[in-house]
C-alpha cells in the first residue's frame, strides 16, 4: 500500500459527547484533485451535525500494509481508537 494515494475527513463533535471521527478513502477510490476542491468543510460539519470539519490531504501511504488490534481497553482516562473516532474516557 505504500505510496497509494487517499484522503480524509476530521470530523469533530464537540457537543454533548466528545468525538472525532476520521473518515479516509482508501480503499474506495484515490479521489481526483477535482473532488478534493468542491469539498467544503463548513457543509460536511452542518450536514453531520459536527461541530468543525477538517479535509487533510491528499497524502500518500508511508508503510506497506495495516494490522487490526481487537480487544485491546485502554487505562481509564486515556485515548482509545475506534474504527472510525477517537473518543476521550471521563
């Protein structure tokens, strides 16, 4: 997978419960540059109901492949990793 191409989106929720969900590309599509630029932040976050979205990319793997941990609680209070958000314990 190094070198492929993809994109994401930072969507943060701010209200209520506290999370960020990040949603990329890959491996649906390596979104032509023409795509990326009628993305509008503003409109992602108010039609998700986000507070604040941010586009990052578009970049370029850096390491040949992934690996999924399961089952893995982290020490309460700290940072865990969703499929799809960070969220952050009481």
């Amino acid at each position: 997978m190094r070198g492929v191409r993809y994109e994401e989106v930072i969507l943060a929720f701010l209200n209520g419960e506290q999370r960020i969900g990040v949603y990329n590309s890959f491996p649906l599509n390596d979104r032509p540059d023409v795509l990326r630029r009628a993305l509008d932040p503003q409109v992602i976050a108010k039609e998700n109901d986000g507070s604040l979205a941010i586009l990052n990319g578009p970049r370029y793997w850096l390491m040949d492949g992934i690996e999924t941990v399961v089952n893995v609680e982290p020490p309460a209070g700290q940072l865990r990793r969703h499929p799809r958000e960070v969220r952050r314990d009481p």
